[in-house]
C-alpha cells in the first residue's frame, strides 16, 4: 500500500514542471503577487487571463526571472532559479519567453536571429544551428524569409519567428504575453494557429491573452488573476460557462459582449 502511494507522489513530482509556491513581490507599496501557488504539469497548457494590471505580466517575468520575487519558490523541473550567473543563463533558456513586442534583433537576419541563442547559450555548432533554425522557420511557416531582416516582416511573420527563436532553444516550457496583441487583426491566426500546433505536439506553455476562442480550443486550464492575487482556475469549458467568482464573471462580461 505505502509503496504504491509513494510511487505515486513521485510520478506526480516529475510531472510537475512549473512550481510556484507562495509567491510575493512587491513594486514599492504596490503588492503586485499576492500568495501566488501555480504548478503546471509537463504538457499542460494553462491560459492566464485577468483585467489590465492583475499582474499577468509580472507572474510570467517571474518564471523566468527577467523580475526578483520578494518571498516563495520559483522551480523549474524541480529546480529552483538561481539568483545570476551561467547556471541563470542555463535556466533561463529552459524557459521560452515571447512577448507582445517581437523583440528581435534589428541588424541580424531573421536566421542569424534564431541562431544566435544556440550558438551563444546552447554552444552548437554554427552547421547545426543553421539547420535547425531553417527547420524550426518552416515549421513556422517563414522559412522563405530566413535571409531578411525583422523589419521587411509583417508583424505576424516576425512574431512567428519570435516563436522559432525561443523553440531553438529546446526550451522546457514557453511563455506567452499577449502575444498577438500588437498585430493586425488579420496577422491573429497565423500566430496562433503556430502556438495550436505547439500545444498538440505537447508543449508545456503559459499563455497570456485576451483570445477567448484560443483558451477554449487549447487550454487545459484557464487562470483567472485579479489584483495580483489567483481568483479561480478550472477547465475552459467551466470556466466560461460557469465561472464561480463575481471577479471573473464581471471580467467575462466585459469582454465576450464589445
Ligand atoms: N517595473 C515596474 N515598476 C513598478 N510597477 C510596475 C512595474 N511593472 C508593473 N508594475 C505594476 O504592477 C501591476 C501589475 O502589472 P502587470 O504588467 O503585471 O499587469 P498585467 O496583468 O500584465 O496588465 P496588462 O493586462 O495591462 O498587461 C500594475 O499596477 C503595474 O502598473
Ligand atoms: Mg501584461
């Protein structure tokens, strides 16, 4: 019986990718994270949703220490970040990051923009980072680009290859904030049927964004934030059907009916 239980617990541990537990920082008064407890399983997509300023950003910045945390424990695949150094850099790669702003390199092509993390934190070798970031631009569907620079892109082209940039890294779990919040409407679902693609081939991600139909299709869970603090989670089905919290329900209100 203790046996079984054990192996158990030990099975749900390596699952566990993400773990914050008790987590709180403060900018100046302002308690931005407020007792923040989140673990996110390996292959598990979560949705972070909430109303501007509930600290969706800052939680993401976070986990892979672009922000100090005040108090709590931050582990990565049972690792906790360390405060600088290699060892950050290391970690910090295991953590894919996009943003809402592409953030690519202006004077480097859009291949040397995808090899230059491998080259630089992975060590390989100028060849095989080459060809792996012509496969992950296909993949991505820009690999006809591979040899312009970021600013002869449409916004949805260069937020995809954000994405292939941060995937050349083998990065355990991605991170998304409000990733296609700065694209015109029509450049939407390019970049997001690349991050649907992710999540079938069993991506772990963390994804901010206001895409309600991009949380019911993909999202195992969705995490409703308000005032730095987790207000619910649970399914996307129940979530947005029945949501349990005023917070949430107001929230919801708001912006399924504009
Ligand atoms: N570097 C900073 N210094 C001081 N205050 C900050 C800093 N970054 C964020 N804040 C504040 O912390 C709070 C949470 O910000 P955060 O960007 O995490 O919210 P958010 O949920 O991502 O909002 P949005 O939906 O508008 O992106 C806000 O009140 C914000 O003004
Ligand atoms: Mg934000």
């Amino acid at each position: 019986m203790t046996e079984v239980s054990v192996a158990k617990e030990d099975l749900a541990a390596i699952d566990e990718l993400v773990a914050l537990k008790s987590v709180n920082k403060h900018f100046g008064a302002l308690h931005v994270l407020q007792d923040i407890d989140l673990t996110i399983a390996r292959g598990e997509v979560v949705v972070v949703i909430g109303p501007s300023g509930s600290g969706k950003s800052t939680l993401c910045r976070t986990i892979n220490r672009l922000e100090t945390i005040d108090s709590g424990t931050i582990t990565i695949d049972g690792r906790a970040l360390p405060q600088e150094g290699k060892e950050l850099a290391r970690l910090r790669a295991d953590v894919g990051m996009v943003f809402q702003s592409f953030n690519l390199f202006a004077h480097k092509t859009v291949l040397e923009n995808v090899m230059l993390g491998q080259v630089k934190v992975r060590k390989a070798d100028k060849k095989q980072a080459e060809e792996k970031a012509r496969a992950l631009l296909d993949r991505v569907g820009v690999g006809s680009q591979a040899d312009k620079y970021p600013a002869q892109l449409s916004g949805g082209q260069q937020q995809r290859v954000a994405i292939a940039r941060a995937l050349a890294m083998d990065p355990k779990v991605m991170l998304f904030d409000e990733p296609t919040s700065a694209l015109d409407p029509e450049m939407i679902n390019e970049v997001l049927e690349v991050m649907q693609q992710l999540a079938r081939d069993g991506m772990t991600m963390i994804v901010v964004t206001h895409e309600m139909g991009f949380a019911r299709s993909a999202a195992n869970r969705v995490v409703f934030m308000a005032d730095g603090r987790i207000v619910e989670q649970a399914t996307p089905d129940q979530f947005f059907s029945n949501p349990s919290s005023d917070r949430a329900k107001d929230f919801l209100s708001k912006i399924l009916h504009h």
